[in-house]
C-alpha cells in the first residue's frame, strides 16, 4: 500500500520570493521563478540541512542546538494571506512583509495541512510539509515598518494562518502558474488507549 495518496486538490503558484537575512526584519524579495535544492533556496535565511534550534523547540533542546532544519520554506495561501489582512484592517497584505516563499492559491485550509504531506507540481518537484508556522515578531516588525500602527496586530490576526513550514524532498524550479498537487498520508490519526493506571 502507497503512503501517501494524490488528492484532487491543487494549489497555483501565484508568488515567489526569497529572503536573503533576516537582521531585525524578515522581508523577502519577489522573484519569477526559484531553485529548490536538498538545502532550500540558495541564499535564503532558512537554506540549509541543519538550524539552530529557535524558541518553538525549547521542549526538545537547548537554544541554538544543531538539529535537522524541516523549515527551509514558508508556504502561504493566498486566501489566509486575505484573512489576515482583513482582521488586522489592511486592504491587502503583502507576502514580502511575512517571510513567505511561496504563495499558492486553491487548497482550502493550506495552514492545517497534515504534517508529511507532499506538494508536487507536475515536473516532480516536491516539498514535504513539516507543520503550522505560528506567527512571530520579525514579520510583525517588517509590516510595522510598512504600515505603522499595524505590526501589533499581526500576532492574532495571524494564529492559525501564516501557512505551512516544509522542506525539499525531489529538487527542481519552481515557477509562478505552476501547479502543486497535494498528496496527504492514508495513515489515522493518532488515537493512543486511556492510561489504564489513570
């Protein structure tokens, strides 16, 4: 039996970017088309087989252990990128303010994407989705220099929409209309017995 299933959702490749440091604002540049290799985008603040360990792993490490970095890309939808503007009362938000990679139109819910799902365009490109990206102060920092006033509301606006953090499973290119299809695990969810000791 296959691990993973094609679903018949797929996603449109709308916007690229790449964010080359991060300093004390995560601002990404636009781009037409990017390279993908088993390290990330070369020249990206997340490229890299390995990461310092951040704050989100705290339960895990120590700060700034060496670890695997299943973070090398930061995937939004155009549709939460909607909602988040919304609530914070922006007519649009822009995906170079977020730290965003790449931004895809077309699957519903793209933040709560089953971790080790695939998104596979159709020369064979694939990145495998590591979990939710919750929001942080660097995008916060980058909007309030856009828009003063309106870097503090991004934190709420922003829970449970800021996309998905994935890595590269097949390098390739890809390009803005390239279409992602999403293939998700035929395995259940975890549903452990109750403590019998309990």
């Amino acid at each position: 039996m296959q691990e993973l299933h094609p679903t018949d959702y797929y996603g449109t490749v709308v916007w690229l970017g790449r964010t080359p440091q991060r300093e004390d604002i995560l601002r990404g540049f636009e781009a037409t088309e990017i390279l993908l290799g088993f390290d990330g985008i070369a020249g990206d603040v997340h490229e890299g087989p390995t990461r310092s360990s951040c704050v989100r792993a705290t339960q895990l490490y120590p700060l700034n252990t060496e670890i695997r970095n299943t973070r090398q890309l930061t995937i939004l939808s155009v549709e939460n990128l909607a909602e988040i503007a919304r609530d914070m009362g922006l007519e649009r938000l822009s995906p170079e303010l977020v730290g965003a990679n790449v931004v895809i139109e077309g699957i519903p819910d793209l933040s709560h994407v089953t971790p080790s799902s695939r998104l596979q365009s159709e020369s064979g490109t694939t990145m495998v989705v590591d979990r939710l990206n919750r929001p942080c102060t660097y995008p916060a920092r980058a909007i309030e220099k856009a828009h003063p006033g309106f870097g503090k509301l991004f934190r709420r606006a922003g829970a449970g929409r800021r996309g998905v953090t994935a890595c590269v499973e097949r390098p390739g290119v890809l390009k803005i209309g390239d279409r992602l299809r999403l293939h998700v695990s035929n395995q259940r969810t975890w549903q452990p017995e109750p403590n019998a000791s309990a």
